[in-house]
C-alpha cells in the first residue's frame, strides 16, 4: 500500500477531534479522524498514518494500547500523545513507546503545530535513512565478491551470498563454522596475524591465501579486512571484502611457465649462436686464406676478369667475417660472458688508434678527422681493446653517415667519477624518435641513411654492450641534417 502524507486524529471529544481536523486541514494537512481506539485500529487497516495525533483517554481503550496496535501495523508511523492532567504517567510511557512528544490539554496549538512539522521531517529522515540502509544491504547481498563478519574469534557472524557461493556452503551450514576453519593450513598463520593489525584498527589490504570449498578444491582469494567497531568504541570484530583471483593466479602461473620456457628457448639459442660462430669461423678463415694465395698468385697467374671475380669474393667473405665476429661479441654479451681484461691504458692512445684504423676511408671521402684531447697522459683502468673497439664502431659510423668533405671530432673529457668520450659528425644525423632504436641489435634506419652502409646493424648494440660491461652510459644527441654527437662514460 502506498504511504500518503497524513494525520490520524484519534480523540473520543468530538468538539476536539472536529476543531484539531480543521486547523490541522487549513494548514494543509490530510486529516483521518476517529472518535476511539476502535475506530482509530480500523481505519489504518486501509491507510497508512504518517503522524498519529492520541489522546490518551479513550473511552473504550486505553491510548497507548492504541499505539501497540499501530505500531504494530506501520511501525514508521510518528506519535504526538494528547493527554490530560491525571494521565501524566501514560504519558511518559506513551514516550517510551516511542511518542515523538505529548501535550498536556488545554495545548498550544502553535506549539502543537510546530512539533507535528518536525514529526513529519523525523519520519521523512528515517525513511530516507531507512532506504539508505537497504540499498546498502542490497549492495552487499548481490555484490560479486564476498563479504563476511567475524568477531574476535573468527566466528562467522554474517557472508553474503558470493560468498556462500565462492565456498560453496548454504548458510546454515556456515554457522558453527568459524573464518579459519575455510582457511589452508598453510596460509592460516599469515590470515590470522594480518586480522590480528585489522583488530589494532590497521586497515589490512590484498591479504591473499587459499579457502577451502565444500568440494575440497582451493579457491585463490584476495581480502581487504577492517575492525567492526562498536557504538562504544571497542573493536569487536572484523569486516572482510574479498575477491575470488584463481583465474589470475593462474595466468600468473601460465605467464611464470612461458617466461622460464622462453629463457630456455633464449638460452639455447644464445648457445647455438655461441657454437654456430665459432663453427663457422675456421671453414671462413681457410677461404679467406685461399682466396689470398690465389690472389697472390701462388697457384700461377690468374687472368684479369678472374681476379676481379675473385675481389668480389673476398669482399664478401670478409663482410662474412666482420658479421660472425659481431655476432660473437653480440653472444658473449646477451650471455653476460664478456670478459674485460682491464688495465690502465692512456684513453689518448686508444681513441688515436681507434682511428688510424680508418684513416684511408676518411681520407677517400676527404672528411677531417679532428682529436680534442684534453690530457694526454689520462689512464683509465678498461679492456683498452674494447673500448678502441667501441670508438672505432662510432667513428666508423660518422665517416660512414657523413658527406664528403665533413667533419669529425673525437675527445674526452675528465669528469672526475668517470670520463667522457664524444665522437661527433657533421653528417645527415638522426630523427629523435631513433634515437633509442638504433642502439638495438640488427638496427639500421632506411636506405636515405647513407646510400652505402654496408654495416651489420651489430655495431651501436656491441658499442652499448661493451661500454655497459664497464659501468657505464651511452647516449646520443642527434637531428637530420644537424650531425649526430655519440656520447659515453666509463666510471673511473
Ligand atoms: P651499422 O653496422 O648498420 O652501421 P650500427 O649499429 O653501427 O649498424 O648503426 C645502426 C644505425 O644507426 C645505422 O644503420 C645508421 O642508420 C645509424 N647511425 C649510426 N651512427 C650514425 C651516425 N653517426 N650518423 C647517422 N646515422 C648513424
């Protein structure tokens, strides 16, 4: 039945029940009269009174008999008790009952008027309040994720329905059970001492363990658990949200299963490079050998357009060559067996050396290749080879990636914890975005960087390999058309 906002006037004074009905009526309230108990219980069997107005003496009944049997009824219904001199006491048991306020006749109709605005601004409260309170039940109750109540011994005192379905017991089969009882031995300890900081009042998250189902299975759940608090104060037991994570659990496991393959996969294959490098090293050393003794003529002379067949050849076996010992250097990293052998070496020399190397190359694209070098007595405790290496690699690159008639700069800097080593070109530099890229292994941009690198793509991946077996960085600042300065430290 639909509430309607009204009043029930209950008083066997008809004078009385007449004038209260009027005022209250052009007051704009819906008034229900009735002369005594007996009428007033009939007409709330077909409406609903939002405030009951009672006087307490009734002829036929006594007016808080009246107010048990609305009560009764529609226990939200608000009480203003009207009463006379001699019935004081009832009064104050009508209040008991949960009156909302009484009125000694003759009363204060303003007064009166007053408390009936506030009964009917007290039954709104507690409706909306009321509502409040089922919606949040309801939540609870359909909530995807169990919810339970303990008290301090971990007696179940209230589970919604996940997690009876999540265990997979009715709830009368949960209440001689207690929380722990649904708990792997295993994980008991752990789950017991995170509600034990619940119970200090720490708000305890992600506690995750194993509960065990009516069917014996393991369930993988995740909780947040916070103290219930009394109206006193006291802790008196403990509030758990949780969520069933066995699927995640899984994929957890799944993705743990993939990763060790694929570090046996990566392992194997890092050993099969490892053994197909040095395999291919000596069958590539002896044709490289032949292709020199015929090329010196110690099998006789070889006719012109033979030899220049046989130039093509070697240039490929040495590129052949250039590759296999890349992808040495490039195995010995990925397996972390890069053997330094360190010893103070002059950082001058080495970045000299390193460039000798390529002088004639430099020279036939008439680039200039200038040293700054601050100190050439610097020492620096390295693998002297693989840091000349490393320089020859990025001077390589910047002849290789610079028009001719550039210019290139190689120096260090002391920087007290470390040196810096630059190697700088005027060349057609690199976009931002490549700037992470290019130091990847088999890394080459497209064919408008230089029309004839001839690299492997190895080069900046053995570069950063090498320098970070040392300790230390490298980076780049670069943009087309602006040149490119490669950059690295070596702690000292
Ligand atoms: P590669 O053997 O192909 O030169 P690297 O690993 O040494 O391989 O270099 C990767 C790519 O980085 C090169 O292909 C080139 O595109 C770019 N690069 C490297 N150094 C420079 C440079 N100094 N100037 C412009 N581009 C460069």
């Amino acid at each position: 039945m639909d509430e309607e906002k009204n009043i029930l006037i209950v008083d066997d004074d008809p004078a009385m029940l007449r004038t209260l009905s009027d005022i209250l009526g052009a007051n704009g309230f819906t008034t229900i009269g009735a002369a005594n108990g007996r009428e007033a219980i009939d007409s709330i069997k077909n409406r609903v009174p939002t405030v009951a107005l009672i006087d307490l003496n009734l002829g036929d009944m006594y007016g808080t008999d009246v107010i048990k049997k609305i009560k009764g009824h529609w226990p939200n219904t608000e009480f203003i008790v009207l009463t006379g001199h001699a019935s004081q006491a009832s009064a104050i048991d009508a209040v008991n009952l949960g009156a909302h306020s009484y009125f000694q006749k003759p009363h204060d109709m303003e007064q009166l008027l007053i408390s009936i605005r506030k009964a009917f601004e007290k039954h709104e409260h507690l409706k909306a309040l009321e509502e409040g309170k089922n919606k949040y039940h309801e939540l609870i109750e359909t909530s995807d994720d169990p919810i339970f109540k303990n008290d301090l011994e971990g007696n179940l005192l209230f589970v919604n329905e996940a997690f009876k379905k999540v265990h997979g017991y009715s709830e009368d089969e949960l209440t001689d059970t207690t929380f722990y009882d649904l708990i792997h031995p295993d994980d008991l300890l752990y789950v017991k001492n995170s509600f034990k900081k619940a119970i200090k009042g720490e708000s305890v998250k992600n506690v995750e363990y194993r509960c065990r189902t009516k069917c014996g299975l393991y369930v993988d759940i995740s909780i947040n658990a916070s103290p219930i608090i009394s109206t006193k104060g006291d802790v008196i037991g403990v509030m758990g949200i949780g969520r069933d994570i066995t699927e995640r659990r899984m994929a957890e496991e799944d993705i743990k299963r993939a990763y060790e393959e694929l570090k046996k996969v990566d392992k194997m294959k890092g050993d099969f490079a490892a053994m197909a490098t040095h395999e291919i090293g000596t069958p590539l050393t002896i044709i490289k050998t032949n292709i020199e003794m015929l090329e010196d003529g110690m099998f006789g002379e070889i006719p012109e357009d033979q030899l220049k067949r046989l130039k093509v050849i070697k240039k490929n076996a040495d590129h052949l060559v250039k590759l296999n010992r890349e992808m040495m250097d490039i195995s010995r990293i990925d397996a972390g067996k890069l053997r330094l052998r360190k010893e103070y070496s002059p950082v001058s020399d080495i970045i000299r050396d390193a460039s000798k190397d390529l002088e004639t190359f430099a020279e036939n694209k008439k680039i200039e290749i200038i040293f700054d070098i601050s100190d050439e007595n610097y020492r620096l405790n390295c693998d002297g080879d693989r840091i000349r290496q490393v320089v020859r690699n990025l001077v390589k690159n910047a002849i290789k990636f610079t028009a001719e008639g550039g210019k290139i700069e190689v120096g260090f800097e002391d920087m007290g914890d470390c040196i810096l080593v630059r190697v700088f070109d005027n060349g057609i530099g690199i976009p931002k975005e490549e700037h992470e890229n290019i130091f990847k292994r088999f890394y080459e941009l497209g064919s408008s960087q230089g029309e004839e690198n001839e690299g492997t793509g190895l080069g900046l991946a053995i570069v950063k390999g090498i320098v970070e077996a040392h300790g230390g960085e490298v980076w780049i600042e670069s943009a087309p058309g602006e040149g490119s300065i490669f950059y690295f430290t070596i702690p000292v």
